[in-house]
C-alpha cells in the first residue's frame, strides 16, 4: 500500500495535527545539547554523575499549603501544657524576640505578633514507632509503620512567609529574587537519560497557582525550558494530551506523517551537512512518536496485582488519586525516570493545608488521604529493591505556627523551623535529625535551609552543584546548600 503523505501540507500543520506541542521541548534539549559543542568552548554536563552515587532516582513529594510540623513529626508537649495562655506567659517567651526571626528576610509586624501570643495545644495525640521509637501523630500511622525507613529532618528553615515559598523551596531563591531553575531541572541538566522513550523529568499532582510561583517550581529557567519538568496525568484514558495524535489519525498515517517529515529533514541534512540542528530534529520527532506508546504504558495501573493497588489505597476513594500518582511515580523510576515531582493539596481542597481555621479537621482529612499511599510508596520500593536506588523526599513550604490563628483553632504560616523527611537512595533509616526550640517556634539544632535538602538529593545522585555553575549566572553560597552528612549512611 502505498504510504498517506497529506498534500499540499507543511511541516508546521503536521506537527499540529500530530499534537506534537511536546516537541519543542524535546527538541530544545537536543538542539542545546549539540549547539553547545560546536559554538562555545564552554560545554554542559556530559550526563554523567561527578563521583560514584548511591541512587539512580529521586520521588519529590510536596504538600501544598504549609504542613504542622506540630502534629506530625516534630511533638512539642509544652503547647499542650500552656494551652492558652500567651507566649508571654510561658517560660519561652523569648522566642519571638530570638535573633533567627530578626536575620530573617520576612519580619513579623505587630499584628502577627499579636495573633501569635496565645498557644494553641496540640491538635492530635502521639505515638512511638518502629524500633527507633520515633514519636509520629496519629494522623500518620502507616507512615509511622515504615518510620525505620525514614530520615526525619526537624530543623528545615526558610524565609518567604507566605505560600510563594513554594517556589522558594524548590529554588532556594525568594520570590523578590526571581525565578531561578527548579531542584528537578538541574538534575534533569546534570544527568543524562536512562530511557530515551520517557521525559528525565516528570511532575505528577494538581499544579502550584501561577501567584505562588507556577510552573517555576518545575521550571529550568537560564537552564532552557527543555530542562523544565513535563507534566502527566496518571489518569489512563489521557495522559499526555499535547503529545498525543488527533482524532481520526491512525497510528499507520501518524507514522506515514513522521516518516515524511523524516524525508524532508534528510534533504535538508545533505545540503547542510554541518547543521547538527537537523539531526536534533529527526531525533526529536521519533522521540515524541515513541513517547506516544511508552507513557501510556506506564499508567497501565490496572495491571498492577490487587495487593500493590491495596497498598497505594486505589481501592478507597479518599487515598485513590494519590495513590494513583506515587505508583504512577513509581513505574517511572522504574523505567529509569530520573525526577519525579508530586503535587498534592490544592486537587482535593481549595486552600490545601493551609489550616488558619479548624486545623483538626482540615489536616485530619488530608492526612487520610495521604498516609496510607506514602507508606505504600516506601513498602513497595522496599520489596521490589528500588528503594536503595530510589530517594524520596518529603516537604512542604513551611510548617505552623505554635500560637493560635485568632481564635479560630488554626495556626499561621510558619517559616523559621518545620519538618521534612527523607528515604532510600543511600541514606540512614529510623532517625530523627535536627530539633526546634520547646515550642517548636525556631530551628535550634542542626538547622537546614531548604536547599540542603536540593544538595542531598544531588549528592545521592552523584552530582556537585558547582560543577554544574552555568556561565554568566553566578549563584550564592545559600544557592548550593550543603549534604545533610548527618543522615547519609
């Protein structure tokens, strides 16, 4: 049969009818690649990790909205115990006149403070777990069945108190600084594929709102957008709708369509043999044809045995649609993917975690919907073997205050001490590193600004974030953080 080629058609309205929308992104990557070598004696990473690692991959969970780190994995007993009464009142009143909130780049004004005064007990009781004996709420109990797999980090610090800090923490940079490349796009810069059929870096979950930094928190920003994170639904039925082919369309003529599109590209290769940006073009054309089979593929959930469906909760509607993205997370490391970015909060509830009001309920209900599937996530990377060569990571933007939001049961945004944790990929398990002051206000011991966390990660990886400096772009000290030694195994 002789093959479909459209008359009359130009590549632009091929490429339209293809949904090939992802291909400037995968082109972009290629052209960068090649461009480089040739134009500037400065060349970018080869793709290869600086020293030996200790994980291939990481899983980057966040939690949208700010999560107490008061009734979850930092317990402070004396909120309780001065239940209220103000700050004032209490032996630790000098917390709000400690020199950590006055060096901070965000100051409380007067009327923060005023709200802040009353302490508000703890919403939530507390467990020892596992063998380590690490005290977790009870709002987290099968994470806290999988404690001894984790490296909880009580001491993380940040400096953007509103939910900008999004962007923040994935950056490092402060909003007033500008968007700066994302954690995910420099390793996604820094490394090269493992799977030449799916993205190297994927993010999964409802999207961070355009105010609180947007695509930046997955974005590569003076790296090239084709450094930036391409989202998928783990919905099935459409996963990848901008690289997916029009309706009508059969495989067979899309094929015919790329083939062609191959042909004319061939000509122009063999009168400009020295464009490399031809041969970028091809590639990326097959690439994103390829793309078409191999993401849905990976969401192929239903063929996952009803034991892992139980373990991630598909089977219960409350834990359904995490669970649907940390297994979807996990099929892609599998497949060699090497960031995968997770998104939840904003999906389920307009406000997320952001708790100013009835902080019981609004984090009772979300930690249902999560507990289960992240101690899924960790059991199944266990028992399959990938954990040792999987790194997840757990945050969010800031933790709570330890005084009350008006009197409204709620507590505020709270940047100068909050928990996140770690596991696999290298690290120690069943620890707890770090400490906030006895009413969880300040980060006293071991303190991390968030981009330590971006520097362990990339140092499992086998990366030195100053070797990946870009010219031109000068970064801080602050920028690059410092491995978290302390949890490294």
């Amino acid at each position: 049969m002789k093959p479909f080629t459209p008359p009359f058609t130009t590549r632009r309205q091929l490429l339209t009818r293809t949904g090939m929308g992802f291909t400037g992104l995968v082109l972009g990557s290629m052209l960068h690649a090649e461009e480089s070598r040739v134009s500037a004696p400065w060349a970018p990473p080869d793709g290869k990790p600086h020293f030996a690692p200790k994980a291939k991959s990481v899983i980057w969970i966040f939690l949208q909205g700010g999560v107490s780190h008061l009734e979850s994995f930092d317990p402070k007993p004396e909120l309780t115990k001065y239940g209220g009464k103000t700050i004032s009142e209490t032996p630790h009143k000098g917390v709000l006149d400690s020199p950590f909130v006055k060096k901070n780049v965000v100051q409380f004004t007067a009327a923060e403070r005023k709200l802040m005064m009353q302490v508000l007990p703890l919403q939530v009781g507390f467990q020892k777990r596992g063998q380590s004996g690490i005290e977790i709420s009870d709002w987290w109990p099968h994470l806290g069945g999988v404690v001894d797999d984790l490296a909880i980090v009580r001491s993380v610090w940040t400096t953007d108190n509103d939910h900008a800090a999004q962007l923040q923490f994935h950056t490092g940079r402060h909003i007033f600084q500008g968007f700066h490349p994302s954690i995910g796009s420099w390793i996604h810069y820094g490394l090269g594929s493992m799977n030449e059929n799916i993205p190297k870096f994927v993010v999964l979950g409802p999207p961070v709102p355009a105010h609180l930094g947007g695509a930046g928190v997955s974005g590569g920003n003076y790296l090239g957008p084709q450094h930036s994170g391409v989202h998928l639904s783990s919905d099935p039925a459409n996963p990848l709708p901008y690289a997916s082919p029009a309706a009508k369309v059969s495989e067979r003529e899309q094929r015919s369509e790329f083939d062609f599109i191959a042909d004319l590209n061939e000509l122009d290769a063999a009168r400009y043999p020295a464009d490399p940006a031809i041969r970028a073009r091809i590639k990326s054309y097959e690439l994103a044809f390829r793309m078409q089979t191999a993401v849905p593929e990976v969401l192929k959930l239903g063929e996952e045995p009803a034991r892992v469906k139980k373990l991630y909760g598909l089977e219960q509607e409350n834990t359904k649609h995490f669970g649907q993205d940390l297994l979807t997370a996990r099929r892609l490391v599998e497949r060699g993917v090497r960031f995968v970015q997770v998104f939840h909060g904003y999906r389920t509830d307009g406000n997320g975690w952001d708790a100013h009001s009835e902080l019981k309920k609004n984090h009772g209900k979300l930690s249902g919907e999560v507990d289960l599937p992240l101690a899924g996530l960790i059991a199944d990377l266990k028992q399959r073997g990938l954990l040792k060569d999987t790194l997840v990571v757990w945050g969010t933007e800031f933790g709570r205050t330890p005084g009350v939001e008006g009197n409204r049961d709620g507590r505020d945004h709270h940047p100068f001490g909050f928990s996140c944790w770690l596991a696999g990929g290298g690290l120690k398990g069943g620890i707890a590193h770090g400490a906030t002051d006895e009413l969880g206000f300040h980060a006293v011991e071991n303190r991390h600004y968030v981009t330590d966390l971006h520097a362990t990660a990339m140092h499992q990886l086998g990366l030195d974030p100053r070797r990946l400096e870009v010219p031109g772009h000068k970064r801080l000290d602050i920028d690059f953080g410092e491995p978290i030694r302390e949890i490294i195994a």
